[in-house]
C-alpha cells in the first residue's frame, strides 16, 4: 500500500487521461510516495504542503502495474516507496480530500472504506 498528495486538479487530469504522471516521473525517473503511516505520511505532508489546500490523497494498492522500490530518503534510514512509472488509476482504491488545519499543519484523514 502507498499513499501520495496531489492538487486535485491533478487528478481530475488523471482521470480524464486514464493514468496519473507525476513531475517527478519524468524529471527523476519516479514517483514519489508515502507508506501508510501517521509518521511518515504527515512527516511529508507538513514539510512539503504546509497552509495548502485542495489537496487529495491517492491511497493505492497492490494492482500497480510498474515496479516500486522502496528507497532510502538521503541517509535518514528512513525508506519510501517510489514508483517506477505511471501509477494506473486501478491501483488507486481511495481518493481522499487532504485539507490542512487552520495552522496549516495535517492531520491523516479516515481510512476505513481503504481496505486497511
């Protein structure tokens, strides 16, 4: 399972397309993601999309179809899985909103109907 922050606008381009891509996939080759974890999750969300709004979060499953590798972070010891192509809208199985809090700080959304 992974997780990653979008602007929704993305993934309504997502859906129109058929397959999300990333910036990153192109520019390094994959894409970012998150495990499914408070730590983790929030510890990406607060550094990189701290006060931002209309955000969603993808939770995807085991159905992608390219390959994820899950790599250091510089030499922190911690690992993320990156994902080595497009991500197919099947292996998506919850869309989320993903607002911040009045102090702009986020806080991980329900994750029942995931399957988690």
């Amino acid at each position: 399972m992974f997780a990653h922050i979008i602007p929704s606008a993305a993934w309504m381009e997502a859906l129109a397309a058929g397959v999300y891509l990333a910036p990153s996939l192109e520019a390094q080759g994959f894409i970012h993601c998150s495990e499914i974890s408070a730590e983790q999750l929030l510890a990406v969300a607060n550094h990189l999309y701290a006060g931002q709004s209309g955000l969603v979060l993808l939770i995807g499953a085991e159905r992608l179809e390219a390959a994820v590798r899950y790599e250091e972070f510089e030499t922190s010891g911690e690992f993320f899985p990156h994902v080595y192509g497009p991500i197919n809208l099947s292996a998506v199985v919850q869309v989320l909103p993903f607002p911040p809090q009045p102090d702009g700080t986020f806080q991980l959304p329900d994750l029942s109907g995931s399957g988690l």
